[in-house]
C-alpha cells in the first residue's frame, strides 16, 4: 500500500526547521519552534476536518458560517515527546479531545516499544484521530498506536511528525492497518537511520531536546 504522505515544502518551515535540529539551540527555544511548527502542520493535516453549517449574525447581515462537526477530534500525543506538540495542536483546535499514550523504545532492542500509559476513549468511532509525536523514526510506535487507535474502532487517523526517516515510512506503509484512512503529515523526511535508530541529521533525541535532558 502507498502511503498518504504529505511533507511541508515552505521556506517558513525549512527555516524553524533547521534551528531546530541546530544542536545549540536551547530548550527553551526549540520548545517554542515545535509549537510553531506543528501549528503549521496543522494547516495540513486538518484539510479534511469534518465540519458542519453554523448560522451566525455578523453585526452587518446573518449568515451560514462553519463549525467544527461533533463528535470532536481527539488528539493523541505520544508521550513523553509528543507532549512538547500538544500546546500547537489545541491552540488550533481548542475544541479537541485529548486522549495519552505513553510509549518509549525498548533500549535493548531499539526497533521496539514498549506502551507504559494508555488513555483513550473507549469509543473511537467516527473520531477524527490526530496522532502527535516529533520523530517517525522506525515506524514501529506509530503502527502500535495506531493499532490502539484501530482497536477502539477508529477509521481516521493522521499522523504529524516533524522528521520521519525513510525506514519508518517504509514500515508504516507495509504495516498500518489497511482499512484505516490513514495519512502522515511531516517537516521533512531524513536520509536514514543510525544503528541505534536515530535519525540521521535528525535533531538529536527530542525528548531531551525538549525537556533539557542532554
Ligand atoms: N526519537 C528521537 O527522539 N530521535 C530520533 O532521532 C529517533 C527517535
């Protein structure tokens, strides 16, 4: 299956981008990058947001504007580094749910994860799923939790990323769940992994990068 892959070609990004991954910017900084970043992405990612009519008066005339449709999306982040998104994400949809996964690498065997935090919505059916996590790295925690997703009856998931490394994109499209519509939104996609699954350039571990763990 091929992917539904969508990277931001913007000089905007290139440029919030690539302080980011400079290894001398501070936490404080690359926090606020990664805001603004997602933000961005969120212009992408939310281009098929369902929505519904919502008749208003302007002070001028009444009108048919547009809502958000319920039920609300819900956002996903992974923890710990797709927190560091989530501040981006509901500033652009204040109205969105937010569910938690917490998964981390098994540090013995890299190319695996496991789930330490699971909190979801029992009901996922007809949500709008919009999973958030800084590094598509292996692609195996994404294909996990999407798969936790899929379980609890979701149909629509997207995926923002800010990197993703060709390896992960591969394993995701030869391992996510066919039946779901699924599409993955990113800043840039890298040249390749390292031997201990880092993304090369990359911009180093984001979690660290994130929180000032260095
Ligand atoms: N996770 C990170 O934080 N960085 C990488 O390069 C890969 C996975």
């Amino acid at each position: 299956m091929s992917i539904d892959l969508h990277v931001l070609d913007h000089p905007l990004v290139e440029h919030k981008l690539t302080v980011l991954r400079n290894k001398n910017t501070p936490s404080s900084t690359f926090r606020e990058l990664v805001t603004e970043l997602v933000m961005l992405e969120a212009y992408e990612a939310t281009r098929g947001l369902a929505v519904v009519d919502k008749p208003i008066e302007t002070p001028v005339a009444p009108m048919v504007g547009k809502h958000i449709a319920t039920p609300a999306p819900i956002i996903v982040p992974v923890l710990r580094a797709g927190l560091g998104m989530l501040d981006g994400m509901t500033k652009m949809i204040p109205t969105a749910e937010v569910g938690f996964l917490g998964m981390k690498r098994d540090e013995e065997h890299p190319t695996q994860q496991i789930t330490y935090a699971n909190r979801l919505p029992d009901d996922l059916s007809g949500r709008q799923c919009f999973l958030i996590d800084p590094m598509l790295a292996t692609g195996g925690t994404l294909v996990a939790a999407t798969h936790y997703l899929a379980e609890r009856g979701a149909k629509d998931v997207t995926a923002i990323n800010i990197i993703a490394a060709p390896e992960g994109i591969k394993f995701v499209e030869e391992n996510i769940d066919p039946t779901i519509d699924f599409k993955i939104v990113v800043c840039g996609v890298d040249e390749k992994l390292n031997d201990r699954c880092y993304i090369v350039p990359g911009l180093g571990d984001a979690g660290d990068r994130l929180y000032g763990v260095i």
